[in-house]
C-alpha cells in the first residue's frame, strides 16, 4: 500500500462565478471587485474578499525581507568584530 493512499483527499477550491444577465458573461466576482468587467453589473451575493496572496504587494513583502536580511548581515559583521 502506498503512502498516498494514507494521506487524505485535498479537493481543490471552488472558484464562485457568476454570469451577467444583460451580456451573458461568466466571470468570478472576486477578481473585478464584484462587478461585471463588460457593464459594470453587481450581483447581490458576490463574495468579492481577494485571498490573502492577492492583496499582498510583492513589492512591500519584498522590502521586509531585505530589511530582516540587513539586519542579520548587521547582527553577523558585529559578532564578527567583536570576537576577532
């Protein structure tokens, strides 16, 4: 028996979509902040929340983690100083 018989099932998500009633257009609310991209429809259930990776901006996510890498570079040159 193998090891992926043993894990359990990941079913991948759902996308919600929706389709505009004036053009007939299928499209998932959530990316075009809850509104048709063609007529600018609304439909009243959308959940319009982008996830968590979406909303991040790569730039900022970047910009912390050259910063925690300064700091480490800062923290191993001191260690370095002062132990030699």
């Amino acid at each position: 028996m193998s090891i992926a018989a043993h894990l359990p099932k990941v079913h991948p998500r759902t996308e919600q979509r929706v389709v505009c009633p004036t053009d007939r257009f299928a499209f998932a609310p959530r990316y075009t902040d809850g509104a048709c991209p063609l007529c600018g429809w609304r439909p009243e259930d959308a959940d319009v929340a982008l996830p968590l990776t979406a909303r991040l901006d790569r730039f900022w996510a970047a910009v912390g983690v050259w910063a925690a890498v300064s700091v480490l570079m800062l923290v191993l040159v001191v260690l370095a100083y002062t132990r030699g």
